[in-house]
C-alpha cells in the first residue's frame, strides 16, 4: 500500500534523493533545512522522524549523513545501503590506508552480497584506467581472505600500504598487475 506523504515531507523526500545521486551521499540536516527555507532543525527533526515512521527514510543515529531513502512504496525512490568511505585507494604507488569514520556514500544494494564487511575507497592514480577504473573514482570493496586469479582486489601489503591490483596467483608467487598500456 502507497504511504501517504505531505507537501513538505515530499518536498524534503525529492530534495534527499536528488541530493544522494548527485553527490553519493545523503545531506546534513542543516542542508535539509536550508533546502526549506527554515532555520529551525526541529522542524526537520520532526519531518524526519515521522518519515521514519512511515518507512520511507532509515536514519543512522550519531552520523551525520546518516539518512537513506528507503520506502519501496514511493515512485522513484533510491533504495540502496548506505557504507562507510574508509578513504583512499593507490592504483599506482601504495600509499598508506587512510581512514575517514565520518564520511559514507549510499550505494545500489545489488551492488554487495550483504554478507560480508563492505565499505567504499577513492581511487588515487592510472594504474587501472584499462580496466575502467578513473582517478577519483569510488569503488565498492567487500572484505574477504581469498581471491580468484584475475579480479581486482585491494591488497593491504605487509609494510601498512594499500593497493588497488588486479590478482594472479602464480606457481611460487602473487602477482599484482596493473591494468593500463602506459605501465606494460
């Protein structure tokens, strides 16, 4: 069945997903407000709790981008799980992992098997451009303790340097391959 949402609860609805698929990542309440018109965060406090109520938004308590669209009963809504952006990825150098607790971006939950640990990373360098994967680009990581000869994995390397590769095990080693002309 349909839930029913008014003006101003759609109003902030449209200005959430919007907000979501052009920038990743869900808005402040501040930003919420500010697409308003208001400058009491009651007022969106409110509004969002009684959108919680009614299943169309999960809040994360305690982050600040912590909202997500998730009403199946809404046209045009963006379902999807919101995950943590650890930081940055090398496709080049291996550069040290890097960690942000405050950032996350919501992603397509097709995108994850959901059962295991998942978070997103910024890609830093070429070494991939081959394989479609651009500076500044995101990419979604599931953790796991294998991999198969061929898939891109991020490696964390035994000196703390993390790495975005594609993985070939060989007969007496591991070999992490770029995936772009300019480094064969």
């Amino acid at each position: 069945m349909p839930v029913t949402l008014y003006r101003r609860q759609r109003q902030i609805l449209d200005f959430i997903s919007l907000y979501i698929q052009k920038n990743g990542f869900s808005p402040t309440l501040q930003e919420i407000a500010a697409s308003l018109g208001v400058k009491s965060l009651a007022t969106v406090h409110e509004h969002l709790a009684t959108m919680v109520k009614k299943g169309v938004l999960k809040r994360y308590e305690g982050a600040v981008r912590g909202i997500q669209v998730v009403g199946k009963n809404i046209k045009d809504s963006i379902t999807g799980i919101e995950l943590p952006i650890l930081g940055y990825i090398a496709a080049g150098q291996p550069i040290e992992a890097y960690t942000d607790p405050n950032a996350t971006t919501n992603i397509p939950s097709s995108m994850i098997s959901g059962k295991k640990r998942a978070f997103v990373l910024q890609v830093k360098g070429t070494s991939m451009i081959d394989s479609g994967i651009l500076p500044d680009d995101y990419v979604v990581v599931e953790q796991t303790e294998t991999a198969h000869n061929g898939e891109i994995v991020v490696a964390l390397l035994d000196n703390g340097f993390a790495t975005l590769k594609r993985f070939f095990k060989e007969a007496t080693r591991i070999r992490f391959a770029v995936c772009v002309s300019l480094f064969q």
